[in-house]
C-alpha cells in the first residue's frame, strides 16, 4: 500500500534509484524460479539475471517494470534471510560497476608488462 501512496504524491526519488538492481550474497544454488518468488512479491518483473561463471557467482541482476516496485523490492529485502544468507540488494550503479572492471583489466594489462620486460614490484 505505501507504494501506491508514493505513486499520487509528488514524491521525488534519489538519483541512484533505478529500476536494476544488483544483488549480492545468492546462495549457489538458488534457481530462476526461486528468484521470481522472492523479488515478485514486490511488482512486475521484466528480467533476472543469476550470475553463473566464477567470478559472478552468488549475485543477480533484477529489472523491474517500475521504479516504485524496485525501491520497494530495496527497502523490503535488504538484508533478507535467504538459505541462511542474507541478501545484500542495491540499486545497479553502471559508473561504478565499470570502474571496478577497469581496475581489474588495468591490473591484468600492468602484470603482462611486468612479466614481459622482467619488471618486478618487490623493493630491492
């Protein structure tokens, strides 16, 4: 019900809320279906995405039809118990997410070089 209050008030939403949000700390093995009983309760769902390779294991991506149901989505399931895990679900930041991967593929390019011209990191 408080959604619907939000919806007819001329409520303004903070910058970060969007209608992606990424969430951490899945349990392995939670399924699709799984995914859509949990995050549904809280509005019409246009897509989920569970992480699979190694590296993104444990996180998905939920987009929601409408910004409302995701802030409820927010506020209702941070922190949700979840096969004994608790749910970390945050609005989906693409600024930031980038500049994690460019760190790392700065990290992985900068090893190369050392490697290649026997460059070493350690102090001498």
């Amino acid at each position: 019900m408080a959604t619907i209050s939000l919806r007819k008030g001329n409520t303004r939403l903070p910058p970060e809320v969007n209608r992606v949000l990424y969430v951490r700390n899945l349990p392995f093995n939670i399924t699709s279906e799984e995914m859509y009983d949990i995050f549904g309760k809280y509005g019409a769902i246009r897509q989920i995405r569970i992480g699979t390779s190694k590296d993104t294991r444990g996180t998905a991506f939920v987009v929601y039809e409408d910004i409302y149901d995701a802030k409820t989505a927010v506020d209702h399931l941070s922190g949700f118990n979840v096969a004994n895990r608790y749910l970390i679900v945050l609005y989906y930041q693409q600024a930031k997410m980038s500049k994690k991967f460019d760190q790392r593929k700065k990290d992985e390019e900068l090893t190369k070089l050392q490697e290649k011209y026997g460059v070493s990191t350690k102090d001498k």
